[in-house]
C-alpha cells in the first residue's frame, strides 16, 4: 500500500520508525524488537537507512520482513550523501526487486571530511526526489521538515522555499523532525500552507525515556525543550523508570494534543522499543478507537 493512501484516510494514524543494526551480531534482536511493534499493526513502519552518514545493508531485510510477515506498510529511508549516480541507481533497482513501494528521500549527515573527498553526485535531497521519481519505479516519496528550521539555514523562509522546491520535483508528503512544543509545529504548518506547500504533514514524535537522551535530541535536531518538559527531566531523570513513564505520558500528552488539532498523522520515533511503543498506543486505544 502506498502511504499517501493512509495519509489522505479521514481516520487518525499512527506509525513507528525502526532502525535496522549497525553490527551483524545484533541483527536477531533488532529484527525482533521490529516484529514486536509490527504486531501492533501500525498504519505503517519506515525503516532508516543508517546515521551519521552511514549505510545499512539490512534496511531492506527489515522492511521486506515486516511487509511480508506481518502486511504492514512499509517505508524505506534512503539516502544520497556520498554516494555516487551508480550507487543511487543500484540501491533504486533493489527497493524494486524487493517490492519497496514507498521510499523515504533524504541528504543524510554529511561526513566530515566530503567536501575534500569529491565522492558524492548528490548535495541535497531534492536531487533524490528527482531520481526517484525518474526512475520508472512507481514510488510513493515522502521528505523531511523542519518545524524549527533546518540546522544549516539562515532563516526559516529560506528553509521553506527549498521544502517547496523538493514538494515540487515530487515529494507526496513530509515527516517533520522530533519537536516538544506543539505551537512550533502549528506556527510552522501555517507559513508552509501559505507558502502553497499543500502535501499531508506526518508529526514526528520522539518519546524521551530516559535522561541522557534530551542531549543527543538536542544536538542532532537542535529541538527547543520547553520548561514543562525541562522541569520532568530535572525531577526524573535521575530515575530510569520514572522517566521512562513521564517520557511516554509527555509524548502522549503530545499526540493528543495533535489530534485534537487536527492533526491527523503521527509518526513516533521508537528507538526499537517495543514496550514504550505498546505503551503509547494504548494510552490512545479509545481515542483511535472511535475513528
């Protein structure tokens, strides 16, 4: 099923981000945490492609599983960073061959030393977006946004000028990056829909379950940490399942208060847990329920 089917349904969604293993000793756990929020039956599950620059070769392996195990709609991070039109290429031609209908288009961290390597055809996603929907593969493909502007733009006018141009080469729709205050999202929809960016928005969520995660959230997306939040981490964090308990009431809190303001799609970044992903769930089972 192509996601933008889901997205355009008039019912409330939830999805889950997985990530597949950096190492091939872990790849049983990985895929058995996948499974277990598979078993949740989710709207969808998009699957990473690998941080900080990195490639996963178990990206499809895992999103293949899911898709077939458990028909679970499934979508694929890909990204372009350091690599070549060749490889781009040969990765699109084995999203086909594995039956890969929805692709997630992204740039990818850059690595350090890029500039001085000259490795990589590719500078932004856009040049993705392209490709992808050149390749004769059909693809349903979504993009990325940034409700609080993207690390490496000046302004959030510039940022949204370049999201249009990627909606415009052919993203079907857009998952924003982890944000803790929902007014930033909604001060956001309103410029990009009055920019003439009209694709469905997935809000991405991401559940802090334990302390030491609000400095990676922080350096990696550059999220702002409201004080309600910063006051649960001060009284919490220093007790694992406190925090862990307060993080999912907080995110729940989060998606609630989405809905009610109609929006419609959530994607929640689960880290591999299957047991706070359950949790979050439940905690919206009647809400989900009714519609």
């Amino acid at each position: 099923m192509r996601i933008i089917d889901i997205l355009k349904r008039d019912s409330l969604s939830v999805s889950f981000e997985v990530f597949p293993p950096k190492y091939d000793t872990s790849f049983e756990s990985v895929r058995q945490a996948t499974e277990e929020i598979a078993k949740l039956s989710p709207a969808f599950m998009s699957v990473t492609y690998g941080a900080g620059g990195g490639v996963s070769r178990y990206t499809l392996d895992i999103a293949k599983n899911i898709m077939e195990k458990y028909s679970v709609p499934t979508l694929a991070h890909l990204t372009c960073v350091s690599s070549s039109k060749e490889t781009v290429a040969q990765r699109i031609s084995d999203m086909k061959e594995a039956g890969i209908k929805n692709v997630m288009a992204l740039r990818g961290d850059r690595l350090t030393d890029e500039a001085d390597s000259g490795i990589s055809d590719y500078r932004y996603a856009v040049d993705l977006v392209r490709e992808l929907r050149a390749s004769g593969g059909d693809f349903c493909i979504g993009g990325a946004c940034y409700p609080e502007v993207h690390p490496e733009s000046s302004c959030q006018k510039e940022d949204i000028k370049y999201l249009k141009e990627k909606v415009d080469a052919g993203c079907d729709f857009l998952t924003t990056q982890m944000f803790f205050d929902n007014n930033l999202l909604y001060n956001f929809l309103y410029k990009i829909r009055e920019a003439g960016i009209t694709v469905p928005i997935v809000a991405g969520i991401m559940p802090i379950t334990n302390a030491n995660q609000v400095e990676r959230a922080i350096k990696l997306s550059g999220s702002f940490m409201p004080q309600r939040f910063k006051s649960i981490v001060d009284k919490f964090g220093s007790d694992p399942l406190a925090m862990k308990q307060a993080g999912i009431a907080y995110a729940t809190d989060q998606i609630i208060d989405l809905f009610a303001n109609n929006i419609t799609n959530i994607h929640i970044y689960s880290m591999n847990k299957p047991d706070v992903a359950q949790k979050i769930q439940s905690n919206l089972s009647d809400i989900l329920g009714k519609l």
